[in-house]
C-alpha cells in the first residue's frame, strides 16, 4: 500500500469499502492524530464493520472538540444507535434536531431510535417532521408508514388515510398520467403475468412465492419476473430457471420500468413489497398494465388509486372488517392466501422437550421490534400461571431496547432465571432451538407469517392473538388453513388462557406436535398446485371483468 491520504480514505468509504478506508485512515492518523475529519470517517468506518465499541470511543472524542456542530452530533447519534446505545444516542439526536431542527437526517436518526425503543407515537411524530422537511422523499414517508402498520398505532380508518395521504403526493398525479393499455382484450387467452420485488433471493418471501411461481399452467399463464435485488444469491437462481422471462431492472428508474412492462405487455402486475424497502411502488404509480395487485410483502394498503387489487383471504380479510382498511379491492382466495413450503434442512419433528425437561419451554421467534408492551406484559401473566416455565426469546436484541421487556418482568416478580435470551443465530440453531420449544407464542400486533409456518413444521403450537387489521389476522389465515384456528386469540385474556391450559396439557401438546408436520401437509398452506390453481382462476377472473368492462365501451 503506497502513501496514506484522506482523500484516498473518502473515496473507499464512499464506495463502500470500509475496511480498505480503515487502513488508510489509521495510516493517516498516525502522522495526523489531530486530523478531526479523519477521525470522523475513522468512527464511521469502525461502525460500519461492527467495531461499535471502538466507534462509539472515536465519535465521542470528535464530539468534545465539536460539541454543537449538528452534522457530527448527529452522525455520533448514529453511531451510538447502531452500537444499541440508544439512551445516549437520543439524547444527541435530540440535541441536533434543537441545534439544527430543519435538517429532516436529524428527525430520520431520531425517529430511528425512538422506534427501537418501542416508543412508537414519539417515533411517528418524528418522522412526520423528518416528511415535512423532505415532502418528496417517497421512500422516507413509506417508512413512516411501515411503522405505522408494524405497531397499529392509530385506528384502520386512521392508519388507512395515511396511506392515501402517501399516494396523494407521491402516486396519484402520476396515474392520472396514465395512457391506454393495448393489451389485447381477450377473455380466454393465455395470459401475462408479472411479478415485481426487491427480495426475489434469501429472503422470507421465498417460502411462499417460489412454490407459486414454480406450479403456474404454463399454458395459461407466461410469467415475468421483475427483480430489484441488489444481492443475488442461490434463491435468486433457482427462481430464474422457473420462468421463462427474467428483467434485471435493478439500475432502471421508475420511467424506464415502467416502459419495460409496457413492452412486455403484461397484463396483471404484481407488487410482492408494498411499503417495504426497495419497492418499486412508483412504477405501479404509472399504471403499466392494465390490473395491478399487491400481495404478501406488506400487510396492508398501499393506499394508490393505481393499485387495483389486495390478495387476501377470508380468514384474514373478512369483508365487514377489511373494507375499511384498504382502498385496494380485496381479491379473496377461497381457503389462505399463503403458500408455504417446506424449509429446506430443517430437522425432523422431535419428542415434545417437556417430556424430558421437566417443564415447559415458551418462546419467541418473532422479530423484536413486532413486540409491544402488552405482549411483554401478556407473557408475564402466562408464566406467572406456570411457576416451572421457562421463556425463551430468540432474536433478542444485545442492547437497551431489551430493557422494556426485563421491567415488565421485574414489576410482575418473574425470576431472572426463568428468561433466557438468544441474540441472532444461523438458521440451523434456529431451528435447533424450535425443536427444543414446546409452545411459541406469537406477536401481536403484526403477526408475521414465517416465523409461524416454522414453528408450526417442527410441531410447536403458535399462540396468536387476533387484531383489527390485516397484519393481526395473518396468523388466523395461517392456523385457520391447517385447523388449527383454536389457537388464535380474540383479546389478550384469552391469548393468556390458551397458552396456559396448553402448557397444563402435556398429553394433548405431544399430539399436536407429532401430527403438525403432516396436518400441514393435508392442507391448502402447503398444496402448491391447488393454491396456484385458486389464484390463477382469481387473475382469470378479474381479468374476464376487465375484458368486460373494455368491451362495454367500445
């Protein structure tokens, strides 16, 4: 390596390469130990590769030379937030927003953190201001939206008109622009179909788009892929020998896209992302193909006029309660509108651990941030109902934001002992750790849907409780598909009361579990074919009524 400079520090930084920046910036600091630019990029690159410690030490250092300078403040909130140290790092961001408060990064990095707090209302006022500095940042105001719809914290009809608020400025001008389709009107023809998404590779949508896409009639239907994927992987291959037209449009914008499809003359576009990262939300804005459907991704509205359709099911989208919620219609399947498959080298179903243990083992496998205080408070209430049970929570963050949960705990006198906390695994302890549960108890308020079919393929019963929207009733889809409705909750007594007179049952959990596997089987959750064929009879009937509708006009 020749000389070490700055210049050369910034420039691999900003590509991205931060380990050749951290060589470059200790050469530098050693003759420059001063240098306070290259310590901030020496703290920036030290967070980047996980040294947090070492970063968290840099920033600070930086920060007593410059301690209202609101750019460094708030890149050393960052920091300390990636580092899980959030009570300090709240305490910057919040300097910054007062020291600079029409900065929207600020109210970003503070939003962020509140969040991972689970101080949800505080995070979303936090982004409203963070939106109303950059009115044009699309993909900020979807994130703003995600959190909304992750924690329920406003109504449907509330939750809903925020969404809509979202496509007034960001979608509907757009659609309004929209030309003609020449798609050629036709009732029984084969049709073109397009599926559009950000996470076609190793990713939770994998287990439930690939058996769709791998049992389509080829006969009736011509499938196209439409990948945003910035990572490839072996998933990414797979799925494209199981069709026939694959775009990379990953380095095309929303206009060149949206020419693409219009190319292909697609003719029912699907979105598998919804507000979700990498979504391409606003090609679907330009209303590229005649119907336009969201599905799995995002577990709620989008709130576009462009968007024609929610695929959904009568278990989780019952009409009384899913019309207030979305200004998509709702395409309902006849059983789920989830398609599971089997998880690849995951173990045989073993004998239920209490038998052997002694006690019943609770546990969580959902992501953190879906875990709201009435949850923690719920699950202190079941093991206070079962002295011997212990909890384990997979997943469980390394940093305060676990804090909220441990005094939950704390004030309802549940032992220390009886916790234990599994920080992120890989997939084989994963499900090494499902076959040492004997029940899972699922989160509320949004449910998640891998984490469930999972649990359930190692024959450990999910303890769901039901909601008042779509993301709180995913787990009645599911258990609803295989039987096992009796496990969803209608209110948080009852989600105590199932958990508890399951784990008092050893006889009947030890049933469960040594037909799980095989009652998923039996169902529609895991009958690729069937489903596919419910779904294609789906697209071919909206299409016959647009057909129609094409016809009566002409």
């Amino acid at each position: 390596m020749g000389p070490c400079s700055i210049e050369a520090a910034t420039a691999f930084f900003e590509a991205g390469k931060f380990e050749d920046a951290l060589l470059q910036l200790r050469g530098w600091l050693g003759e420059h130990p001063e240098d306070s630019k290259a310590q901030s990029l020496l703290a920036g690159s030290l967070s980047e590769t996980g040294q947090n410690d070492e970063a968290c030490e840099m920033v600070d250092r930086v920060l007593a030379a410059t301690p209202r300078e609101p750019q460094q403040v708030c890149a050393a909130a960052e920091i300390h937030r990636r580092a899980g140290r959030f009570r300090r790092a709240l305490e910057l961001a919040v300097l910054a927003c007062q020291l600079e408060p029409g900065n929207e990064a600020h109210w970003i990095v503070r939003a962020r953190i509140l969040e991972q707090l689970g101080n949800n209302l505080d995070s979303f006022h936090a982004y409203c201001r963070a939106v109303a500095l950059a009115p044009q940042d699309l993909n900020l105001h979807s994130s703003q939206l995600f959190l909304l719809n992750r924690s329920a914290l406003f109504s449907s009809k509330r939750t809903l008109a925020e969404h809509r608020r979202w496509a007034e400025k960001h979608a509907d001008a757009l659609t309004a622009l929209a030309k003609e389709h020449g798609n050629i009107v036709d009732a029984g023809r084969r049709l073109r179909i397009g599926y559009v998404s950000a996470d076609f590779r190793n990713h939770v949508l994998a287990f439930f788009i690939e058996p769709v896409i791998a049992s389509h009639d080829p006969k009736q239907f011509e499938i196209t892929c439409y990948s945003s994927c910035t990572q490839t992987d072996e998933f990414t291959r797979r799925l494209q020998g199981l069709v026939p037209r694959w775009r990379d449009i990953v380095s095309l914008d929303d206009d060149a896209v949206a020419a693409l499809i219009r190319e292909d003359a697609i003719d029912i576009l699907v979105d598998l992302s919804g507000h979700t990262r990498g979504n391409r939300l606003p090609v679907f804005a330009r209303k590229p193909a005649p119907l336009q459907l969201t599905w799995l991704g995002y577990l709620g509205t989008t709130g576009m006029k462009a968007m024609d359709y929610f695929i959904g099911g009568p278990q989780a989208d019952p009409p009384d309660d899913a019309d207030a919620e979305f200004c998509e219609t709702i395409l309902h399947l006849p059983v789920t509108s989830w398609c599971f498959r089997e998880p690849p080298h995951a173990p045989v179903v073993s004998a239920l651990p209490a038998s052997r243990n002694g006690f019943v083992t609770l546990g969580s496998f959902s992501n953190f941030l879906r875990l709201d205080d009435g949850t923690f408070e719920s699950w202190a209430q079941i093991l206070k109902a079962l002295p011997d049970a212990r909890l384990r929570v997979v997943g469980a963050p390394e940093d305060e934001s676990l804090d909220r949960m441990t005094r939950i705990m704390d004030a309802a006198g549940v032992e220390k002992h009886r916790l234990d906390f599994i920080r992120k695994v890989s997939y084989t302890r994963y499900f090494e750790l499902l076959a040492e549960t004997d029940i899972a108890l699922g989160s509320y308020p949004y449910n998640g849907a891998t984490t469930i079919c999972e649990a359930l393929w190692m024959g450990v019963p999910v303890v769901s409780r039901l909601g008042d929207r779509q993301a709180s009733r995913a787990s009645r889809s599911i258990l609803g598909a295989i039987g096992m409705e009796r496990l969803v909750a209608s209110d948080p007594v009852k989600y105590v009361e199932i958990a508890v007179e399951l784990a008092k049952d050893p006889a009947t959990l030890s049933v469960l579990r040594a037909g799980m596997r095989q009652r998923m089987l039996d169902s529609h959750l895991m009958d690729a074919k069937a489903f596919t064929s419910a779904l294609e009879q789906a697209y071919r009937r909206i299409w016959e009524e647009w057909c129609a509708g094409r016809s009566s006009k002409t």
